[in-house]
C-alpha cells in the first residue's frame, strides 16, 4: 500500500475527510450522484428488465442505487489490491470501473448503464495484419 493511502488526513476535492472510509464514501457517492438512477429504472421498466438479487422483479431505484454502490465498492477495493490495471465489476447492466491516475491523484472510478456492447479481437492476424490460418 503506498504512504498515500496509509496518510488519514488528506483531501478529495475540496472535502476534507479523515479516513479512507470516508473518501471512499465521498467518491462513490460523488459517481452516484451523475447516475441518472430513475431513467434507469425506466429503461428497465420499459424493457421488462428483472434481476434474480430483485426477486426476479424489475428493480426499484433503490435496487439500482444499492447494486450500483455495491459494484463501485467491489471495484475500488480491488483497485487498491491490484494498483496497476483498471477494475471492471459488472452485472444486470451496471458497469462500474476503478482505475488509479496517480499516487497524487488518487482512483477514478465510473458507473454506467450498459445496453449493448460489442467487442473484437485481432488475435489471427500476424503483424502485417494478414489474416493467419
């Protein structure tokens, strides 16, 4: 763990908080507070969108703020065991990621609804990108 996190007394924006804890808090409440949690819950309304943690029903806010909260802890702690890659904890279409800046600028972390998303990979080609067979 760096001398950073170990110090009790630092700032995070202008806040000043006293422990870790309460940056964490402070962070984490900070990224929930851009979520737009109640276009989520009609999105998901909408959508028929359930999850199994919601008695497979349609989560409430509460359901989303909680889980998203949830996954944007899992992902900062993991942030600090694992300093040196980002951290993604995803589930029912939240996607919350944690990534350190620096020592003194500390871990940004984000929470976001996810719809659809795709990915590729360019592992059969060779470096002239060349298809190999």
């Amino acid at each position: 763990m760096s001398d950073l996190m170990k110090d009790p007394h630092y700032i995070y924006g202008a806040k000043y908080v006293d422990t870790i804890e309460d940056k964490h808090r402070e962070i984490i409440d900070d990224a929930l507070d851009w979520l737009d949690v109640s276009r989520i819950a009609k999105v998901m309304e909408f959508l028929d969108w359930r999850w199994y943690i919601a008695n497979n029903e349609v989560p409430d806010e509460r359901d989303i703020r909680r889980q998203a909260r949830r996954l944007l802890e899992e992902a900062m702690r993991s942030a600090y065991k694992n300093p040196d890659k980002p951290i993604v904890r995803a589930t029912g279409g939240l996607e919350a990621s944690a990534e350190w800046v620096s020592k003194k600028d500390g871990i940004d972390v984000r929470i976001q609804f996810v719809l659809s998303q795709g990915e590729a990979w360019s592992e059969c080609l060779d470096n002239d990108g060349k298809e190999e067979l």
